[in-house]
C-alpha cells in the first residue's frame, strides 16, 4: 500500500480530496488540515509522498517543504494550488517541491492528475530508497566480509574501501579516499602485476583473479571485477582481496601430505593383506574399487577381476540381490547391522558369511563409497552347533543326573544350584539361593568353609566333603561333594560344586555297620566256629568260638593252615576239599569224627567259596556236634512218645465233634418243637385281644403276646447260634432297597414304639440300593432296631441313617436311651454277655449281639457300637459290601 499525507486547509476541497482518493486502490491517503500537526506526524511516521496545498493554516509552505526535506531528501513532495499562486510554487520548487498540480475548475481532472504525479513520484522515490537501502546494505556486508573491498572509478581512483581493509593495512578509509590504487603498491613488481591485471580487465570486461606475493612475502588473492553503467561502459572496479599466506602454507603441506598419502596407501594395502579377515571396498556407484588378499583367498577372485565390476557381475543372482538390498539400506539409513548370508566362492564351496559395511565420506561430506568385510562363520557355526549339542547333553545331564551341581560365589552365596535338589529337598531352586550358611547344617559350616576359603587361596585344589543340608520337612540330608575352583571361568565364576545324596547311604553304611557288629557278636557268641581262609588253607580270620575251642584248634590259629587242627589222618581229605572248591567253585559238607584225648568227638562242616574281586578265599565253618549225636538218640525215643501221643489226641478230638453235632441236633430239635406250639398262640392272641373287651383282661393277654414273641426270638436266636458255629454260608444274594428293608422292620415295631412313645426318623436316600443275602440283613437290622427301642427311655428318639460310600453302605443307629459304660463296650459281642444286668431286660439270654456280629461278618462286613456312658444313649455302625457272592 501507497501511505500518502494530504494537507488541505479548505474544508470543501478536504473533503472532494477524500472521496476521491479513498476510492483508489493501492493507496492508503491521510488527511491533515493543520501544518503544524503535519510537521508532528511526518516527524513520527513514515509516508510515502507529501501532498499539500500553498495556503495551509499554522506554518507557510517555504517553512514546511524546508522540515520535510530535513526529515527526509528523497520523499516525494507535491504542491496543489490555484494560478494566481505562481511566484509561491517557483519558490517551493526551488527549496525542494518535485511537482505541482493547478487546480481546474472541474476539481476531478485535477485530481486525476495530481493522482498521475503521485504515482510517478512514488515508484521513483521507492526505487530510489531501495537502491539506497542495497547500497547500505552492500556496505554493511563488505564491512563484515574477511575480504579487503575497494571500489575505484575507471581512473583507478579510491572512493570506497571496507574496514576489514582498514583493519589489515592500517589505513583509515577517509585517508585513502581519491587516491590512485597504483600509489598503494609496495614493489615495482606488484606495480606491474596491477597494470597487467587492470589493463586486462578494461580491455576485456571480465573479471580477473590473480595470486601475488607482497614484500613482506605475504600472498594475496585479489579478484577485479568491472561493474557497468546503463549503457554498458565501465563505470567501476571493485577490488576484493585476502591474504592466502596460510593457505599458500596449507598447499604446500598438502603437496607433501599427499606424497605422505601415497606412501601411508601403500602401508594400508601392505596392511589390508595381513589381515586375516577378507576387506572390500566399493566406490560410490557400488562398483568395486579394491579388496585384500583375504578377500581373494575366500572368494578366489582375483582383484583385477573384480575391481571396475558390480556385484551383479561377480555373484550369483540371489547374492547379488541381498547385496544390493543392504547396500541400500545402508546409503539411506546411514548405518547397517551385520546380516548374515551365503557366498559360493569360484571352487563352488559354500560359506555362512556375517557382512559387516559402513559408510566413507569424501571431504565435501558426500558419500564416496561403502567398505565392507566378511567374516567366514562356517566353521564357527559348526563349533557353534556342536557346542549347542555339548550344550543341550550337559543340560540334559544337569537335569536328569542324580548329583546335584552348585555355584558358590567368592562372597559365600549360592548363585545357582541345579533342579536336582528340589525333590530331594522339597525346596525349589530359588528359595535355597543366598547365603551358604543358610543351607548348611550349623555344626557343618565351620568345616565347610575353611575348605571353601582353601580353595579359593589355592585355585588347582581339589576339594571333598561330606555335609548336611536342610530339608523343607525341617529334617537333614546328608550330601558328598567335590568342589574344584572356577572363578576365573567367565561362565561360572564361581565355585563349582558336585554334590550327591547319600543319606540312603549313610543310613545303609549304618545299617551295614550294625549288621557288621551284629554278624560278628553272632559269630562270636554263636557257638559255630568260623574261619576264613586263602585258597592254600591258611587261616586269615576267626571268630572268638574258634578261638575259645582251644580243645580242637588251639589259641594261635591265625597264619596256620586249617588242617593243622585236625588228625593227621584228616589232612589228605581236608586238602582235596579245598582242591574241589577251588575248581567246582561249590559248598562241600563234610562230618569228621575222631578220638580227642580220651573221648570221640564229632565235627560237621562246611567248606564254601567266597566271592571276593582281589582273590580266591574259603570260608570254614564247623560245629561240634557230639552232644547232639547223645541229643538225637534221645530225641527218637521222645518222638516214639508223641506219636503215641498224637492218636491219643485224635481218639479225644474224633469224640468231641461226636458230641459237639450231637449238641447241635439237639439244639435245633428243641428249637423246633418249641416253635410249633408258639405259632398257633402268638396267631391267635391277636384276635382274643381284640374281641376282649375288658381292659385288665386285655392287658394280660398283651403280656401273654409279648412273652410269646419273646420266646420266638430266642428260638430263633438259639438257632442262628447254633449256624454260627459253621460261619454261615451265604445262599444266595438279591438287591435290596435300604429304605424299604428298613420301614419294613420299623412297621413290625411300630406298636412296641408307640407303647414307649418314641420317636423314630431315618434319613435314607430313596434309590439306595445293595447286593446282599435278604434274611442275615434283615436279621442284622432287626436285631439293631429291637434293641435300640428295647433300651430307650419313654419319650426318648432313635436315628437310623444310611449313606453310600464307593465301595461299602454305612447303615446307622443311634438313641438316646440308657447308654453302655465304657468298660462294658469291649465285650458287648461276647455270647451270653450283659452289660448292666440291672438296667436291662433280664428276659433276654444275651445272644443278640453276638449272633449279629456274625451275621455281619458273614455278610463281609464290620459292625461297632459306641456310647459316652450310662444315660448317654448308644450308636451302632454297620458297613456293608456294596455287592456280597
């Protein structure tokens, strides 16, 4: 935008001026009416163009142009006036007023005009300023620039020089300002090289460059360039120049660091070709540009083949690809990670190469190609893959050994112990991991870990011990170890341990020893003699009979052959036994009788080998067995005797079980004959006492009922006792309904209930069911159920439960009747037995139990009673096998 400052003291032209001109675009108009606040805003803003009127109020014009152009010499100033202001406008165009507009009588023409001027001024004055501005800024830079600048004119005449000249020469530029640039040369030589310089660039237009060296041997670079005017004549000449002793310096070094690089290149391939790992090197378009000798011995490629030539040319296809892929990825990541891949040399053998690249700059910073080395894993990777296998065994062997293997570091801990110790211990790996001592037995550690200290002091020990170590129950085991140092094993770093439990041991070696004393106190004391002896006979141990029987051996056995304690006459025998074992490899039993002073002594023995890994040895024992031969004499009259015995004795027993089946048949004919008449009495008083119609009548008659029902039971009971006697045989079997059998029985004693007004509730799963023999159950539970009625009190309560089990049915009873004392409960089975004769029924004979318990038994069961005591009431258990054959 075109910011433009009217000043116009005539309010009605002020306003023609505003419409006008605020309609045009581009330009962005200020109106002013007062001079001296005009001269306040041109102060403090900035305007592109001052437009004003002659006649202004608060300042003349003369006054006003004066100001702005003090302010600014260059800004735009245009006058707007009438004609009869003519004089006023010369003088304004003399103190620096660019233009001026008459004022028509139609005022838009005028305006269109004044607007044509404004615009012309404005792009001129803008031009002006930026060229202005270029030159302020040109200065600023050849100011900062580390180049001596001069500008001279065509005359080689000095109107402008930077500071950095100032600085490096001493010489101010205002001092230096007109004169001649060949005056400032320091040597006739130099004089001439500028007019050489000059000359050409007058002559030709161009710029030149030139290196020249001063005389005080400094070097400079100094470039001449020409610069135009519009038509293109030489108007200037800019001089840059900078002191280039150093790098004249620099270049020089160069030179010689150059040969230097020749001769460190010819150091690096010598280099290259020692070392063992192939080396190459490509440039920047991935063709080779060298390799060592490595490189040809893997690859068997000459250099002269490969360097000029791309990948794609020296591999296979497949090879080439991944090549190409990573060295791509490298270029635009900028880094690679090795990779791995497969490289057939020219013989056609396969190798498992890991690549290793990176990057080379050129001294600009650009990429000037990728290096790159191979590292042959062929053979590593079969070690790699053996030592996996040695691995996996070792794991395995760790894991499946019976020994247990343990780090233990230099400050005392456990860092690892293998998995072994968990079923032996019952801890796991991790909670046995720490501190030594917390592993130990405490009486163990003192001598444990001065052995451990010892190791570590002397690291080519081989250490052994045997300890004790905790068990999770709170117990201990014992283990024998070996230990040897592995500090210096980056693996271990440790102390490594090989344990073994031999707690079973311990307690066989203990076992051993007992038996040992106790084999040896039996041989002692026994009344064998004992010796052992080598192949040839002689003695090499006896026990303490041996010795003691001095009548036949002598005391100083030990060292002397075995037949020396016998006859003469027995020695040829005795040395052709030992002959025979040592090739039959077999026992020999042998009896010797000879004459021992005044009586004849009789000696049986037994010569035996015995299996020893070191040598051949005999063993000998003997027994003197002349009091038995008086025993056995004596001993065949005692058994004349007891055969005479023993028919006397089968006579007696043959007559018992005469009498005991002559009991039992009587036994059952009275049974019988008593139960023929109770059947038709116990049928018919029912019926008497219901048409009986008085009450003591009735009563009596009940008491008749129950006696009579009393004596079936016993009947029945003396009958089944009398079975007993056999142990019942189960006829035949059927399944039963616990439920059913039960309120069976209890609808038969639901009268004798209700007399006593006792509760009766069972608790029976309604399917539950079993094989068994239907009458030995249902006299079992009668049996049970009777009783438990019989001895409760009036008002008292009775349980029965039953529950399956997997292979059984539990059937119980329980009252709270009269109770059992606890002394009487262990004889509660016994035949004819009453546990408190004043407490129960006198009536009864005391079989019930008994002959239930084999009822039961029969049944393959188990029957027990309980009861806390008198008054306490009493449970019966019964088991029963789910299926009875």
């Amino acid at each position: 935008m075109i910011r433009v400052l009217f000043i116009e003291s005539n309010q009605e032209i002020f306003e023609v001026d505003r419409t006008f001109f605020n309609n045009l675009p581009g330009y962005e108009p200020e109106f002013e009416t007062d001079g001296i606040k005009a001269i306040e805003r041109i102060i403090d803003e900035s305007f592109d163009a001052i437009i004003t009127d002659c006649e202004i109020s608060g300042i003349d014009i003369i006054t006003l142009i004066t100001k702005i152009r003090q302010r600014d010499p260059d800004i735009p100033i245009g006058i707007f006036s009438g004609t009869n202001q003519k004089d006023l406008i010369i003088q304004a165009i003399n103190e620096g007023a660019d233009f001026f507009v008459w004022k028509e009588s139609k005022e838009k023409n005028g305006l269109e005009e004044l607007f044509f001027r404004i615009r012309h001024a404005t792009e001129k004055y803008q031009k002006l300023k930026t060229e202005r501005q270029d030159l302020e800024r040109y200065r600023e830079l050849t100011d900062e620039s580390p180049d001596m600048i001069l500008q001279l004119d065509v005359n080689q005449c000095i109107h402008y020089a930077n500071k950095t000249f100032a600085k490096n020469t001493g010489n101010e530029p205002i001092s230096i300002i007109g004169k001649n640039f060949r005056e400032l040369q320091d040597s006739p030589v130099n004089t001439r090289i500028w007019e050489k310089q000059v000359g050409k660039v007058l002559k030709t237009g161009k710029p030149s460059r030139l290196e020249y060296q001063r005389a005080d041997g400094k070097w400079y670079d100094r470039i001449l360039v020409p610069g135009f005017d519009k038509d293109n004549n030489i108007q200037v000449l800019t001089i840059a120049s900078r002191e280039i002793t150093e790098k004249k310096k620099i270049e020089k070094d160069k030179e010689n660091f150059l040969q230097e690089l020749v001769r460190q290149k010819r150091f690096t391939d010598a280099l290259l070709d020692a070392i063992p790992i192939p080396v190459h090197w490509k440039n920047n378009v991935k063709q080779y540009a060298g390799c060592n000798k490595a490189f040809v011995d893997l690859t068997g490629i000459p250099s002269k083949k490969l360097i000029g030539r791309t990948y794609f040319e020296i591999w296979s296809d497949k090879e080439a690809e991944i090549c190409h892929y990573y060295d791509q990825k490298l270029i635009n990541d900028g880094y690679l990670s090795p990779y791995q891949s497969v490289l057939i040399d020219t013989a056609g053998k396969a190798h498992e190469i890991i690549h290793s690249k990176n990057l080379f700059y050129d001294h600009q910073g650009e990429i000037a190609g990728i290096v790159g080395s191979f590292q042959d894993m062929t053979e590593q990777n079969q070690l790699l893959h053996d030592l996996k296998n040695n691995e996996e065994l070792f794991r395995m062997i760790i894991t499946q050994s019976s020994d247990i293997f343990i780090i233990i570091t230099k400050s005392l801990e456990i860092s690892y112990i293998s998995p072994r110790i968990e079923p032996t211990s019952g801890f796991l790996c991790e909670e046995i991991l720490g501190p030594v001592k917390r592993f130990l037995h405490p009486e163990d550690y003192d001598p444990v870990l001065t052995k451990i200290i010892r190791l570590i002091e002397n690291p080519s020990f081989i250490e052994e011990a045997e300890f004790r170590t905790r068990k999770r129950d709170g117990t201990f085991m014992n283990l024998e170890a070996t230990a040897i140092n592995c500090l210096e094993n980056p693996a271990i770093q440790g102390i490594l341990v090989t344990a073994r439990d031999i707690t079973s041991h311990k307690k066989i070696e203990k076992q051993l020893t007992r038996i040992n004393t106790l084999f040896q106190s039996i041989l002692d004391y026994s009344p064998v003699i004992f010796a052992l002896l080598n192949d040839n006979g002689t003695v090499l141990l006896t026990n303490e009979t041996f010795v003691e029987n001095n009548i036949i051996f002598g005391s100083d056995s030990v060292g002397k052959p075995i037949w020396n304690f016998l006859p003469p006459q027995l020695r040829a025998e005795c040395e052709k036994i030992l002959d025979n074992i040592r090739i039959l490899k077999k026992s020999i039993f042998r009896e010797f009788t000879f004459q021992l002073e005044d009586k004849e002594v009789s000696l049986s023995t037994i010569f035996y080998p015995v299996q020893d890994e070191e040598e051949e040895l005999i063993g000998f024992l003997g027994i003197d067995i002349t009091e038995k031969r008086e025993l056995v004499t004596r001993l065949d009259k005692s058994l004349f005797q007891q055969e005479l015995l023993d028919h006397i004795v089968k006579e007696r027993t043959e007559e018992i079980t005469f009498l005991l089946e002559l009991k039992n048949n009587l036994i059952t004919g009275i049974a019988h004959e008593l139960r023929t008449p109770l059947t038709p009495i116990i049928a018919l008083i029912p019926v008497l006492i219901n048409d009986e119609e008085d009450e003591k009548n009735k009563r009596l008659l009940e008491i008749v009922r129950d006696n009579a029902m009393q004596i079936t039971s016993i009947v029945d009971k003396i009958l089944q006792l009398a079975r007993s006697g056999s142990m019942y045989e189960i006829v035949d079997t059927s399944p039963i309904n616990v439920n059913v059998f039960i309120s069976r029985i209890l609808d038969i004693y639901e009268l004798a209930a209700a007399r006593k007004n006792i509760t009766i509730t069972k608790k029976i799963p309604p399917s539950l069911t079993f094989i068994t023999s239907p009458p030995h159950i249902e006299s079992v539970m009668d049996n049970i159920i009777s009783n438990a009625i019989k001895y409760s009190n009036p008002f008292g309560n009775i349980r029965i439960t039953a529950v399956e089990n997997d292979d059984s049915i539990e059937i119980s009873v329980c009252d709270d009747g009269i109770g059992i004392k606890e002394e009487n409960l262990i004889r509660i089975f016994e035949p004819f037995y009453k546990a408190d004769t004043s407490r129960h029924d006198r009536s009864s004979p005391g079989l019930g139990l008994s002959v239930t318990r084999r009822l039961v038994q029969a049944l393959g069961g188990n029957i027990t009673i309980s009861s806390k005591g008198l008054g306490m009431g009493t449970r019966v258990n019964c088991i029963f096998k789910k299926r009875v054959s």
